[in-house]
C-alpha cells in the first residue's frame, strides 16, 4: 500500500504544471485618448500594467490608476484624485475567459478574433469587449495588440462627474466623455 502511494505522489510531481503566462509591463503599453475643447486631442497611457494569463484562457489585467500618464504632472494629479479618486478606487481591472482559437497556437502563428469580459473601473463592473490580433511569438511569448479601438464612456463607470469636476477646474469648454482604449501587452511563460 505504501509503494502504491509513493508512485502515485511520484506521478503527480513528475506531471508538468499548468504554465502561467505573466504580463511584460515593460513590453507592454495601455493607451487612450481625450479630446478637450471639441478639437484638441491627445494621447495618454498608464506606466503600469498587471497580469496574468491561465493555459485555459483565464485573463486578468490589472491597471494602477495612480500610474495615468498625461505627460502633465498636475494633470496627472487631477486624474488620479478628481476622475478616477485612485484613492479610493485604487484600479481597473479586466477579466476574461480567452476563447480557445486563440490560445491555441504555435510559435510563429497570429490570429485575430475577440475578447469578451468584464472590465472593473471607479466600483462599477461592465462588460468589455477588445478586437485583438494575438501573436506567439514564441514557445514563451505572446504578444496581443488591439486591431481597433473599445469605446469606454465615463457615464457607464459613474466617471462623468469626474469629467466635469475636470473641465471646471481647467476651465474648458468641453471634455470628451467616452475615450478610445488601445493596447499592446507581451506574456511571457
């Protein structure tokens, strides 16, 4: 009885775990835009990015509010406590189950296809959906870039308050109050 125990304990050692695919934060880049005064737009990102991704598909991206970069130290500032009040919603965060065709490539193959989940921003949870083009670059890296960009409106995540409190303060006319959201995101294994 006792040997039958050690071969079974020794199989499932000897058996190789799920792989964990983990986000490159340094390889990686999340952007959106916002357009001011009904004509000025302009680009801005987060610094850093988290996150991880399961051999079955299981996708969990987290972003640091309080790293919104807008090239604008003040304005920086004015994001992280009057829009996204990091303070107390420290976060966003996307999850998702990865549809098979997708995670199911070899070294040197792309596809595109969709990625349906659920994205968490200010205590307001809603759904998402990113167009992607996903490419395994190799037997340990897969790149994932946006083919268009998702439309995320402040009004879904209880953001426009935040919005005006930010035109008010700079003493704009207008704030855009949907943004485009475009990514390109390495894993590595």
């Amino acid at each position: 009885m006792m040997k039958r125990t050690l071969l079974a304990l020794s199989a499932c050692i000897a058996l190789p775990a799920s792989a964990a695919w983990t986000l490159d934060s340094e390889g990686s880049s999340l952007n959106f835009l916002s357009t001011k005064n009904a004509q000025v737009t302009e680009v801005h990102s987060f610094d850093k990015l988290e996150g991880s991704l399961s051999d079955a598909g299981k996708l969990t991206v987290e972003v640091p509010l309080s790293s919104v970069n807008t090239n604008i130290p003040l304005r920086n500032t004015r994001m992280q406590e009057m829009l996204f009040e990091s303070g107390k919603y420290p976060s966003a965060t996307f999850t998702a189950t990865v549809p098979a065709e997708l995670m199911k490539l070899s070294a040197g193959e792309s596809t595109t296809g969709k990625v349906e989940g659920e994205l968490s921003l200010h205590g307001v949870t809603a759904p998402a959906t990113f167009s992607v083009l996903v490419s395994k670059v190799s037997d340990d890296e897969i790149t994932v870039a946006t083919t268009a960009p998702t439309i995320v409106s402040a009004a879904d995540f209880k953001l426009d308050g935040g919005v005006k409190a930010l035109q008010d303060v700079a003493k704009l006319s207008s704030i855009t109050a949907a943004v485009p959201v475009t990514f390109a995101v390495t894993f590595t294994e």
